[in-house]
C-alpha cells in the first residue's frame, strides 16, 4: 500500500476545499469548510494552519503527505511565494502563506492563482497536449483566464499575467472592483449579469434566466461581451486550445451556440477564426482540489 498523499485545497470567498489523493492517486477524502468562518478574525496563516490540522489528524495519521498545493482567488508574485492582493478575503494581501504554512506543519506548500489549477484539471480531463499554447476563460464572479504555454501557466514579470478581465474597454466608464474605469469584467462577468438580471428581469429566477430570455437583445448583448473579450487572447495568441467554464457559462440554457457564433464573428480572418476548437469545462465543486493534486503531483515529478 502507497503510504504517501499529496493534497490540493481550492480557496474561495465562501468556501475552503480540501481533498487528497489515495494509494490509487484518486482525490479522497474531499470537504469543504466556511472561508467566512476560518478567517473572520483576520489571522489567516494561524486559522488556516488549524483547519490544516484537523484534517491532518482526521485522514493522514498513517500517510505521509509530501506536497500541499493551494490555489488562491487572488493576484501572487512571479515566484508565487507572496500573495499581492485578494479581492474578497480580508488579511491576506502582502501575505507569504506558503513558508509560513511550511513552518507551521512541516510540509512543503506551494501557492498558485485558483484559475490555474482549474485548468490543470481541465487539461487533464480534456486530454489537451503540453505544447503550444493553451487557453481558459471561466466567466464566474469575475473574468478568470489561465494561459499555458508548453504546460506551463504564464506568470509575467510581475507575477499578474493573464488578467483578462481587467482589459480597458475603449469608451468603457463603468467602475471595476480593482479601482479602474472600464474594465472588460464590467461588461461581461457575473456580477454584470445581476446587475441585468435586477434591472431588466426581477421577476425571474437567476437560474432560468438564460433558458426564458436568452433571446432577448439585453443577454444576447452580454454573451457578445464575453466573446468579444475572450476573442481579445485569441486574436493576440492564436492558442491550440480553447476551454470555456465557470458559473456562468454553466448556467442552465447558455447559448454556447450563439458565444460560439459571436466568437467567429471577432476573431481574426482566417485564421484563427476558421480554426477555433471550443470545449466546456463541468462546473463541478472540486475541479479546483483535483487541479491543485495535478500540480502538487508534476513538482513532485521533477
């Protein structure tokens, strides 16, 4: 029996996701616990490192874990050791949680962008090659991209490579949660979409909303947002391989035919209009957890 794990968290604004591999390398053990709650005081290595311990004594008494990999809802150094900036959870900016966490439980962490390990899984899951260059665009919340080029993610000299949904919209004036005028995520996110849905269709319910109005000019003008900037990277990168997901784009009755179309519409002609290959990532609750095993597992591969 293989006494060794590895393990993968997902952070999030609402929910913490843990899980870990089994002798057969498949993910066990998965659970989830209130980011709210850990972190309501604002001690983020010390109230991290006690939900780490818990779960430590519960599921790997006899197993040696010889890689934590943590993906994060936020912006991180080039090296990945320092989280610059996080949105929704207080106290973590400026934070080096990976050593601190190493100091705390004695197992190497490593750190990167929650997008990312998204899409290890999704390139696993969709059996995409490691060469050439490969693209995610998650509309959830935000706009989430991953850029892979060789297999790996592209960090940029800062570390904040592939921020997508921080693009200036030319004319654009609506405010951005980052500070900026703008900002492609004003027009084609997930909180843009409340905002449509509270002030063109209140007496809908959220989940129907694509499958009752999705042929109304209002959404068919968001779907357009969201192919006009993916088409952006496209245009620029001309990837090998191109994966949607997110809540959004997972929602019940999104017209991926008519996200497609529009993509046609913007993307360069010919190429890389006449080659796109779309997929879909599954919006399943440990897609994050498996990615993050993903990564843990190549660091230990090399």
């Amino acid at each position: 029996m293989n006494n060794e794990c590895v393990i993968g968290i997902d952070i999030g604004g609402t929910n913490i996701r843990i899980g870990r591999t089994d002798e057969n390398d498949q993910l066990v053990d998965f659970e989830r616990v209130s980011s709210k709650e850990t972190f309501k005081d604002g001690n983020i290595s010390e109230s991290l490192t006690e939900v780490l311990k818990n779960y430590l004594d519960k599921y790997c008494k006899n197993v040696q874990v010889k890689q934590i990999a943590i993906g994060i809802p936020a912006t991180l150094s080039s090296d990945r050791k320092q989280i610059l900036q996080v949105p929704n959870i207080k106290g973590m900016d400026g934070l080096f949680l990976g050593k601190e966490l190493e100091e705390n439980l004695g197992i190497p962490v490593v750190l990167e962008k929650d997008v990312n390990m998204l899409y290890y899984w999704d390139k696993y899951d969709k059996k995409l090659s490691d060469e050439g260059v490969g693209i995610g665009v998650y509309i959830g919340t935000g706009v989430g991209n991953a850029i892979f080029i060789n297999g790996k993610p592209l960090a940029g000299k800062d570390g904040v490579a592939g921020e997508l949904g921080h693009i200036p919209m030319i004319g654009g004036t609506s405010q951005c949660g980052c500070g900026n005028l703008g900002c492609s995520e004003c027009y084609a996110s997930g909180w843009k979409l409340v905002e449509l849905k509270e002030e063109y269709y209140p007496d809908v319910d959220m989940n129907d909303l694509f499958v009752k109005k999705s042929n109304d000019t209002v959404l068919k003008n968001f779907v357009d947002n969201i192919a006009c900037v993916a088409c952006a990277e496209i245009n620029i990168l001309n990837p090998d391989s191109i994966i949607f997901g997110g809540g959004v784009i997972n929602m019940k009755g999104f017209p991926k035919d008519y996200l497609e179309e529009r993509l046609y519409v913007h993307a360069r002609k010919p190429y890389p209009a006449e080659s796109l290959e779309i997929q879909y990532s599954e919006d399943k609750v440990d897609n994050g957890v498996k990615g993050a095993i993903i990564f843990a597992k190549t660091l230990l591969e090399k």
